[in-house]
C-alpha cells in the first residue's frame, strides 16, 4: 500500500515509474496519506458495522414480529419475505444485487464494494442473531423499528455504502426520466406501500408508512448531523466593521471576495468587499442583531448549509 501511494505521488508530479527516487519529503508525504487512507477506512468499518446491527435491531425486534413493512430495497425485501414465508435474510441480499452493479457504474467500484459487504454484514446478522421483541404495541413498532433502521442505514452513509439500493436506483431513474431524486423515491415507495396495502392489508400499509417517515426522518438527521449551519452572505459598504464583529464577538471565521454593486437606473457600479461566514442557526440572531446595529442597510442573504468540514464552524467560540 505503500509503494501505490507513492508511485501515485510521483505520477502528480510527472515522475516515471523507471525514476522513482523516494526523497524524505515524497515518503513524509507518501506515509501521511497512507495514515489519512487508514484511519478513514476505519472509521467506515465502524460505522458500517454500528449501521448493520442497528438496522438489524430495528427489524429483528420490531419489524418483523408485527409483519411490518418499510420504503425503499428493504421495504420490498420484507414484503416478499411476509408473501412467500422464506428467510428475510436472502431477499435482502437478492433485492440488492441490481443495486450494487447500479453503484458500480453510477458511483464508484469502492462504493459498490463497501455496499456489497455492507448488504452482506445485514443479512448474516438477520439470519443469524436473534434478537428479542422489544414491544407489541404497533404505534411503538412503528416508530422505533423505522428509527433503529434509519439509524442504521444513516451511519452506513457516513461510512460511504447503502444497506438499502432505493437511492442508486433513483439516481438512475432520474438521469433518464429527467425527474428529481426525490420524486423518483416517492414514486417507488408510493408503488411498495400502494402492493402492502393490496397484498396485506390497509391497516398493515398505514402503519408501515409511519415506519418509513421515522426511519427517513431519522436517516436525514444522522447523515446531516444534529447541527444545523447556515451560510450568510454579507453586502455592507461596513464590511470591514462586520469582519472584525463576526471575528471577534462571534468568533468564527470569514471570507472576504471582491465584488461590484449595481444598482439605480444606469446600474452604477461601486467595488465592494462582500463577506461570507457560516454560523449555526442557534447564532443566527444574534449574527442579524450584531449586523442591523453595524449596519441597518446591508444586503443579507442566508442559505442552508448541510454540513461543514474545517475552518472554525465546528471548534468552540472565542470568549470575551
């Protein structure tokens, strides 16, 4: 591993593989991102393996005992399951496979790799640990199983695979149909809860759809984090005075790119200093309150931010 990463060092800096004289900066180098590779690879196996057996919790001791469906790969997986009375276990792994070609052509070979063990891992619990049932209450059933399993496939997200091919195939459905992701995966569930209904029944297919609002609810709020980050854009013909307030009062980090106002009848242009930050929506008042007493007239404009890596968004604030 190694030796890959520094041929591929070399490659970047246009040595030939006939020329490799490894100096102590290209093995520094070399050794850091081998460091880097390994600890994320880690990392992913945690997640993944914590993923697999929260999802397998989820069906084990809530899902299946209630004959409990969910949306997307797993959903279907748990209908033929209940239909044909064979083994959940091979129709996780059967409903799958396509999915991970699907992955390996849309995304990436490590994707589908990392999905393949990860659809394995989940399959060999559910067959082989028992797990017991927790609650005979459907309302409990329903929310809990969908939360442990959208706990689950969440944290195999973070760990870079899916337990559960809907998405890869909604990205598919998408660049051919020309439609959203979203409306794909709608479209889909809308069809699996539609054959729940038909096949069991309506009260079955009901409390399956608040099984699959809890798990995507739970899915979003793991794969974005409990914070939620805003970015803010910053028009003031006071920005340096704002710099200096969002530094140190607020105690982040800013970015400072040039720009050109336009505005009035012959769009006059004037240079100015436009300044971008990203805060916490729990900073966000007093940002605006700290803003309006420097400024009352700047031009502010907030946008969501999923997540944020780096920099001071994520390190403790400045204490004044």
């Amino acid at each position: 591993m190694i030796k890959t990463v520094l041929r591929n060092l070399h490659k970047r800096h246009g040595v030939a593989a006939g020329e490799m004289n490894y100096s102590r900066f290209v093995i520094a180098k070399g050794l850091r991102e081998l460091k880097i590779t390994l600890v994320r690879h880690a990392k992913d196996s945690v997640l993944i393996t914590v993923g697999i057996f929260a999802a397998a919790f989820g069906l084990e001791s809530f899902l299946l005992p209630s004959n409990f469906i969910d949306g997307g790969a797993t959903g279907i997986s748990l209908l033929i399951s209940e239909l044909t009375g064979l083994p959940l276990a091979l129709f996780i792994v059967l409903v799958n496979i396509p999915f991970v070609f699907l992955g390996y052509k849309l995304i990436s070979r490590t994707f589908a790799i990392k999905t393949a063990f990860a659809i394995a891992g989940l399959a060999l619990v559910v067959a082989n640990f028992h797990m017991p049932e927790v609650t005979h209450d459907k309302l409990l059933v329903a929310v809990f199983g969908g939360f442990f399993l959208g706990a689950g496939i969440g944290l195999s997200v973070r760990g870079g695979a899916v337990i559960d091919g809907t998405e890869v195939l909604a990205i598919y459905l998408s660049r051919k149909l020309g439609s959203t992701i979203g409306d794909v995966i709608i479209i889909i569930n809308v069809v699996i809860f539609s054959a729940a209904a038909y096949l069991l029944t309506i009260e079955t297919a009901l409390y399956s759809l608040i099984t699959y609002l809890a798990a995507s609810k739970t899915l979003d709020f793991v794969i974005e984090g409990i914070e939620e980050y805003t970015g803010v854009t910053i028009i003031s013909s006071h920005s340096e005075d704002i710099r200096i307030m969002i530094i140190e009062q607020m105690g982040r980090g800013v970015t400072i790119y040039s720009g050109r106002r336009g505005y009035g009848k012959r769009g006059n242009a004037v240079d100015v200093e436009i300044i971008y930050t990203v805060v916490t929506r729990l900073e966000l008042n007093k940002l605006n309150t700290e803003i309006q007493k420097i400024d009352p007239h700047s031009f502010v404009v907030m946008s969501s931010v999923k997540d944020t890596k780096g920099g001071m968004i994520k390190k403790r604030a400045l204490k004044h």
